[in-house]
C-alpha cells in the first residue's frame, strides 16, 4: 500500500495544524422521515434529474449509524470533523423547533468532544427546506434573514463546544449552478435569479455572523467557497477574455464582496437587468471580517470564448477522475496565490474539502485505491507549497470520509475514503483511508510520518 509522502520540514506536520474529514447532511443523513423535506427532495422525484433516478431518502443512514461512523471517524486518528446541519431537521415548516432534530446534533458535537475530535459545523450545504422554496428560495431576499433565525437556534444550542462555524458551503453552487445554471436544485435557468440569488445568500452569510460571535464568541466563524484557476483554452485574445471573465464571475464575485465590499468589474459587463437588487448597507453587512476562510478545491477549468461570454473546455487527456476532472494538484497553489495577490491579502484558510471520484473495487473485503492516495499526496504537497509561499493554511480536511449521494451525479461517484455498501450499509476502509490513518497516528506521535520527498 503506497503511503503519504511530505518533506520532513514541512509545517503540515505540526500538531497546530488541523487534519480532519468532512461530510454534509443530505449527502449521508437519511431519515428523511424526521425533517422536513428539502429542495433536493424535491429535486430527485423529477424524472431525468438525477443520473442515476436515486434520491438521498436513505443515503448512508447517518442518523441512524452516526454512533458507528464516530467510532470510525475517532479510529483514524483525525483531529477535527467538518459536517453540515440540515436546516429542515431543525427548523420545522411552522417555525417551530425540531427538538429531536437539533438534539440529533447537540448529541454529536458532545460525543466528538469526549474523543477530543473538534466540531467544525457548516450551517448551509445546499439543502435549503422547501417550504423556503416555495417563497421564493434564494431570490426571495427574506430568505436570509429566515437563514440569521436558523442560525441562531443552533448556535444557541452549540456555542463554544464547537471549533468554527461556517455559514454557506460553496454559495456559487447554490447560486449559479440552483438558479442560473439549472444542473442543481430547484433547477432554475436564470441570470438574472442567479445573481439575485449570490447577493442573498452573501446576505445571509452576513446577517448570521453577529449572531454567532455573540452566542460563541470562543468558535471561529467564516464562511466556505469554491475555487479553480480559470485558463484560456487558446491564446486568442476572445479566449483569454473568456478565462477572466469566468474568474470574476465564479471566484471573485464570491470573494471579493467578503474582503472588499464590491462586486468585481467583469470584462464583459453584465445587463442592466441581470444585476442584482442590492439595498443601501448590504455590502457592509456582507463584508464583517471572518475569522477564517473555508477553501474547497477539486481541479482547474479551462475556458473558450462563447459568442461574448465564456464557456468551459471538458477536460480529455488523463489522468481524469470518474466525474471526468482533470487531476491538477498545483490549481491550489496558483488560485490561492491569484487570490491573495489580487485582493492584497487573504484571511487564514482551512482547506474544507479536496478529494476524487475514482473506480473503486471490492476485493476481498478491500479496496485497493492506489489513485486516489496519489491524488492526496499531490494536493497535500500543494497546501505546503502554500505554506511555503506565505500563504496561511491552519488545516486540511479529506472529502469525504464516506462514499455518499452526489447530487445530480447520484451513487454514481465515489468520494469517499470509506467505502459504503449501499444495499446493507457496510462500511470498508479504502486503502487511502488507511494510509492517511497511519499519516495522521504517526503525525501525533511526534514519529517519521512520512518518507522524504
């Protein structure tokens, strides 16, 4: 079995920084029965939705097995779990509280204190209730101060017994790929509702921070976003003009209200009419400082001119991951060294998610992920070029630590380190998920933990 391989100098060897796994709820939760149904309820039950026509009614049956899968989360050896709350399981359609909803949480954020795994809690993964929806969702401007309510029964009930609380999980998914886009729930088609859609979610992110520093003022409190370096898929001037236009229009847009306030000048200015409705004090409410930035980062994109705009180039030599990304360790190192030269500075980072999809076999009750240990060798070595490059990086965490339900993807991809038997809900610790276990004991122990580069 390959092992992870970092320099021995590195400073992701240092106990200080975090080493974790992370999930979101409707991706593993199950018991659909005991929430509210959300968008991607919704979502799944249109035909043609869903690659594979499957759902998340049952997905991993986390509620049901989270006492087994915190065992399994302690037995690696990890220092934090990052998970998400599922709005619906808390907030009921009247607006009353969920008491066994939210006490399914409180439940699991005590247990992993008494194993000394730190909670790292997102508030939003995309699975916004649908009573919500049918206000309006995202473009309904209400909807973010309906998120600030939600916020603060589950900081009230958490507070400080949890490491850092996020916001939003990757705003641009539920903005452009929800309502401009139409590949994730509701599967709206619009730029206009895309937009609108971005500036309430910022919104909601700001709206919520107050509230949370005031009912845990010992957690950390951020917000996570997306990333990929943007490339022209030729030299010609229209493609070039096509890569920046999707950097500002799917990493800037996201990060530059946070730190600055404004939205960024695109090269191709959007309508008049596409633009959307900002009342007077939203920016400042949207730019509160954080105390940390969440980083997911998965691949590149590559770019061509579309008639003005921009569209993306799919990616065709390998190696590719079964979602079909290009496997491009160092777009972490470029993008985050893009961003902190463009906005002069960036807040500490958590790297939140950054994981692959490959073709995983059981044999023998084993699953012999070769790829997929390469993949996190490459990418753990981009977060020390980080670190070389001044750039401040406080921790890690591996997507995902199950094999889960992938959105529009369905069971049809594996993320996970731990495989799951989606018939009897076994679950089988990949190789990966053995080589970043004896990665993180031997980090703890103060031993060799990795061989020399």
């Amino acid at each position: 079995m390959k092992k992870i391989n970092l320099p021995k100098h590195s400073k992701l060897l240092s106990n200080e920084f975090v080493f974790g796994v992370a999930t979101s709820s409707f991706q593993i939760e199950g018991a659909a029965n005991e929430r509210e149904p959300s968008i991607w309820d919704t979502f799944c039950a249109q035909p043609g939705r869903i690659k594979d026509g499957s759902n998340g009614l049952i997905a991993c049956e986390h509620v049901k097995r989270w006492r087994e899968d915190v065992d399994l989360i302690a037995s690696l050896g990890v220092d934090a779990y990052r998970f998400s709350i599922a709005w619906g399981r808390v907030i009921n359609a009247n607006g009353s509280i969920n008491s066994a909803g939210l006490g399914f949480y409180v439940n699991l954020v005590n247990t992993l204190a008494t194993l000394g795994i730190a909670s790292h809690v997102t508030l939003y993964h995309w699975d916004l209730p649908q009573y919500l929806e049918d206000q309006g969702g995202w473009v309904n401007r209400e909807t973010a101060y309906k998120f600030a309510e939600y916020a603060e029964v589950v900081v009230k009930a958490l507070g400080d017994k949890v490491a850092s609380y996020a916001t939003l999980n990757e705003p641009f998914c539920s903005a452009y790929l929800s309502y401009e886009a139409g590949i994730h729930a509701p599967g709206k088609r619009s730029r206009k509702q895309g937009r609108q859609a971005a500036h309430n979610l910022l919104l909601a992110h700001g709206l919520a921070l107050p509230i949370l520093r005031k009912h845990a003022p010992k957690a950390e409190h951020g917000i996570v976003l997306n990333f990929s370096p943007c490339f022209p898929a030729s030299e010609s001037a229209a493609d070039q003009r096509a890569a920046a236009m999707a950097h500002a229009y799917h990493n800037l847009w996201y990060l530059q209200p946070l730190l600055a306030g404004t939205y960024p000048e695109l090269p191709v200015p959007l309508a008049d009419d596409e633009w959307p409705i900002i009342d007077d004090g939203d920016m400042a409410i949207i730019s509160q400082p954080i105390d940390f930035l969440g980083v997911n980062y998965y691949t590149r994109t590559v770019f061509r001119d579309k008639n003005g705009w921009f569209s993306d180039v799919p990616p065709s030599e390998p190696p590719l991951t079964t979602m079909g990304w290009e496997i491009y360790p160092q777009g972490l190192t470029e993008v985050l060294t893009q961003l902190k030269a463009a906005m002069g500075n960036l807040p500490p980072i958590y790297i939140t998610e950054n994981g692959a999809a490959f073709p995983d076999e059981v044999i023998d009750n084993q699953v012999h992920d070769a790829a997929r240990i390469d993949y996190y060798n490459g990418h753990l070595l981009a977060v020390h070029n980080c670190l070389e490059q001044g750039i401040e990086i406080k921790g890690y965490f591996a997507w995902s630590l199950l094999d889960n339900f992938e959105w529009a993807e369905g069971y049809t991809q594996r993320f996970g380190i731990v495989h799951v038997n989606f018939d009897n809900q076994q679950r089988i610790l990949k190789d990966s998920a053995r080589a970043l276990r004896q990665f993180w004991h031997a980090r703890k122990l103060n031993i060799e933990a990795a061989e020399v580069l």
